[in-house]
C-alpha cells in the first residue's frame, strides 16, 4: 500500500495503480501548512480530485484518505490542530464558527496580542459531506488522517456510511483535552468539561448545507500557580515515612535547616507518630498520599474519599493538625491531561485540599546511583523556563532502599543553595505559611480526634501483634522442618 496526495503532479497516480496492492488517497491539503489561508478540503476540490483519481486507479485499489484537522495560520506560522484544540481556541477567543457553504468548510478567525488567526478545519459535517461523494461514486475504501485528532461525530458518519441512514451529529461529548494556563505547579481546578451542541441544515440529499455550533465543548481548565519566583524551590517527598530512611533525611534537612513537604501513605504513617511530628518540629509539612497508594484512577468516588479521609485522620490524630496538600499516587507531572488523572486531584479539591505537582523528577525510586539523581535535579532545575516552571522536587523517602537519595540530598541542597536558590516548603510558592498549609484541628473535632488517637494507636498495636505472630508462625515451620530433618537423618 501506498499513499499519494491529491492534485500533486509529481505523483504518478496511474503508476502506483499498476505496481500497489492499494492507493491511499490522501485528499486533503488543498491549502497547507506553510501555504495562504484557505479551506483545507472544500467540496467540489475533493470530489475533482477523486474523480481524477478514479479515473486512473481501479475502483478495488482506491482507498481515500480523508481528513479531520484544522490549520491555525498567524502570521508566517501555520499550526496544526486537532478538531478538539480549533474548538477550545474559537471558545477562548469567543469568535463564531462559521459554515463556508462554498467549501462546506467550517471557519473562524481572531486576533491574540497584535496578531491574527485564520483557522480552517474539516469537522463531522465536512466529513460526511465527503462520505456521501464517495457513495455516489461507488468507493467504499476509507481512510483517517489523523486518529485522535478527529471530530469525535466522524464516527457516527463512518457507521451511517456502512450501514445507511444519516448521522446524529448535534451532541459534541465534552473535550478529552485539558487547558492548562499559568504558571507552576500547584494546580487548581477551575473548571469542569460541558457538553456542545450544533444545528445542521441538510439537503434532499443529505449534504449539510449549514452548521451552527449553538455551544462549544470545554475540557477541564487547570490553573497553575507557584512559578512566580524562579529562585524559590520546594524539595517534596512521597511514601514514607519509613522507620530507616525518613529519620536520615531529616537528619540532612535539619543540618542545612531546610523544610521538607512530606507526602505520607497512612499505613505507614500509622506506626510512626513520632517522625510526623519530628517532620512539623523542623519547619517541614505533611501532605495527603492516600492511605495504601492505589491507583486512585481506577478507585470510585467512595473508595477514594476513604483513602483521602483515613489518612488525615490519622494525621490529626497524631500530630493535632489538619493537612491541606494533596498529591495523588503514580503522579507523573504538574499538568494532568486525562481524565483518570485529573478525577483524584478534583475530588481532594472538592475536599478542601490543594494538589501539588511537579516538574523535577530524577526518578530516584528506580535507584540510578546518587550521582545521576544530583545530576537529574540540577539539571532540571536549570531548564525551568517560565512556561514550564521547576520549582517542585520530588524524591522518595519511603518505598525501598533510599540510601541514593540520602546520599545524593546534601550536594543537591548545598549546589543550589550557593547559585542562589532558597528552599521553602511547597505551601511558601503560593505564600502560604506551614501554619495555614497544617493548622490546628478546631476545637469542636477534639472529642473525635481524641477517639481517633485511641483507634489508631490500637490498629498499630494490631499490626505490630500481627507481625509478630507471622515471624512466630515463621521461625516455628523453619524449626520443625530442621528437626523433622534431623529425625529423618536419624531414622535413617
């Protein structure tokens, strides 16, 4: 199979017809990346060129490509976009979709910071415009450029297209994308996606002569703060504490009197009440990272305000004190663009809690040698730009062997400290202190944080019982197989 584009001379269709399997194509293009402004595909340009396709390719090796894009063109640039970022800039710069019925091609423009926007896409109703063509000529071989970036209404094109009928194309699902804007990485949750709808106008013979979009689609819209100040930087930590190694990196902390935000898993935290309230002695904070690390995308509503209400509770319980940051488990970045990960983030919003990100990751967890996560660090941090901050550092101080961050943290803090950086706690890149990040529990909560205390001092005593009869249990097998060996020996 080969793909050829359209009205390119170049291009020997009838060539490739007599040597190829099949010809894809690709008819769309008709103006460009890099070209003049103008319908990407208008009608009666795509029904020529197909036409003039046929003509030279069999009918049963003609495959057409069809396309569901649109083309940004501003100034001496031209960007392509899919059908899901043409509707969220039409949105945001509130400019109206029109129909071109010459080109059955939708279109709008604006002007952002002195400069203007012409933008041209081929959305459902162009496809199926294109699609009864196509019937009429006899083709039924179809192709997508590009999946993913289609209006998600060429599906339901696609399937009227192979088994009759006419498409319901008025009801726009609310966009998978994600609009992100500022800058940093403590993130807020703005907004959530809505739904559009359109009015089409359709023939006798079902072409859409006329398309109004009634209301635009929107994703979730996640605003980012904290990267105001470059020089400012947050050293964080997930999935302790740990009995070994959150004790030796408060050791580092304290020695260069530097805060630490703790991110804690509950059931580790539940036998460590001490190294909680060593973490807030020192300058530090604590933050919610659930209470057994799942994978909160997969986790239903109840489940995850369990895993997010256990945890603070136990927290409160033990230190006196409420946390207001979140950060979910198997967090990769500061900019959730999913669903699946944007759910747990708004859901601790709902909570009252505030989700902190990240852009500096050595992935220390996956033990690189301390060298590499120093490097990883500094390196990140020095390409923080002002779109894409680098003020939150992620390490792990629980999880496994930690003895490479412990190591690699002193030449982290004292190389950044001597270029100029100061190290706060991730609350201080929004300004708000570790008292309003970890305040007190109001006083009409004490009865029950006091019941909690009781609760899980004797869910520790619980587990520690528990581990204690599993090595029993344990150490008595090994002990009766060694003797039942003995004997054996002995029989023998």
């Amino acid at each position: 199979a080969v793909t050829v584009p359209a009205e390119d001379e170049a291009w020997p269709l009838a060539a490739f017809g007599q040597v190829a399997d099949r010809v894809i194509f690709m008819a769309y293009d008709q103006h460009w990346e890099g070209g003049t402004p103008g319908p990407i595909a208008a009608q009666d340009w795509f029904v020529t060129q197909v036409e003039a396709a046929l003509r030279v390719i069999p009918r049963d090796k003609l495959v057409v490509a069809l396309g569901s894009y649109a083309y940004d063109w501003h100034g001496d640039d031209t960007d392509a976009l899919s059908i899901e970022e043409a509707w969220l800039a039409a949105h945001d710069s509130q400019a109206p979709i029109t129909f071109d019925p010459g080109s059955g091609n939708p279109t709008f423009a604006y002007e952002e910071d002195g400069q203007h926007h012409a933008i041209w896409m081929m959305d459902a109703a162009t496809s199926w415009n294109q699609l009864r063509a196509l019937k009429k000529l006899g083709i039924d071989d179809v192709a997508l450029w590009r999946l993913g970036s289609e209006d998600p209404g060429f599906w339901a094109d696609l399937t009227a297209f192979r088994t009759g009928g006419t498409p319901d194309l008025r009801h726009i699902a609310s966009l998978l994308n994600t609009d992100v804007s500022g800058t940093g990485e403590i993130l807020r949750i703005t907004a959530t996606p809505t739904d559009g709808q359109r009015v089409l106008t359709a023939d006798a013979d079902g072409i859409v002569r006329d398309e109004r979009y009634v209301t635009l689609p929107t994703p979730y819209v996640v605003q980012r703060t904290g990267g105001a100040n470059p020089k400012l930087l947050a050293l964080t930590f997930d999935d302790g504490p740990d009995a070994t190694w959150t004790p030796r990196i408060l050791d580092v902390l304290e020695r260069a009197h530097v805060p630490g935000t703790f991110f804690v898993i509950g059931s580790n935290a539940l036998q460590h009440p001490a190294l909680l309230n060593r973490i807030i002695a020192g300058g530090g904070e604590i933050g919610n990272h659930s209470y057994t690390h799942p994978n909160m995308a997969t986790l239903g509503p109840n489940e995850t305000m369990l895993e997010l209400n256990a945890t603070q509770r136990l927290v409160q319980a033990y230190t006196g004190r409420e946390m207001r940051l979140f950060r979910a488990p198997y967090f990769g970045d500061a900019e959730p663009t999913t669903a699946d990960e944007l759910g747990p983030a708004l859901a601790a919003q709902q909570a009252g809690y505030t989700v902190v990100g990240l852009h500096v990751d050595p992935n220390d967890w996956q033990r690189p040698g301390a060298d590499s996560i120093y490097q990883q660090v500094i390196d990140q941090v020095h390409a923080g730009t002002a779109e894409n901050s680098a003020n939150i550092i992620l390490l792990h101080d629980g999880g496994g062997d930690r003895s490479e961050t412990v190591a690699a943290l002193p030449r982290i803090i004292a190389t950044l400290r001597a270029e100029g950086y100061r190290f706060v706690p991730a609350s201080g890149l929004i300004g708000v202190t570790p008292a309003q990040a970890m305040p007190p529990v109001p006083d009409h909560d004490l009865w029950a944080v006091r019941t909690d205390v009781a609760v899980f001092v004797a869910l520790a005593a619980i587990t520690a019982t528990v581990s204690w009869l599993f090595y029993l249990a344990i150490s008595l097998g090994i002990a009766r197989a060694v003797m039942m060996a003995g004997l054996a020996w002995i029989q023998a």
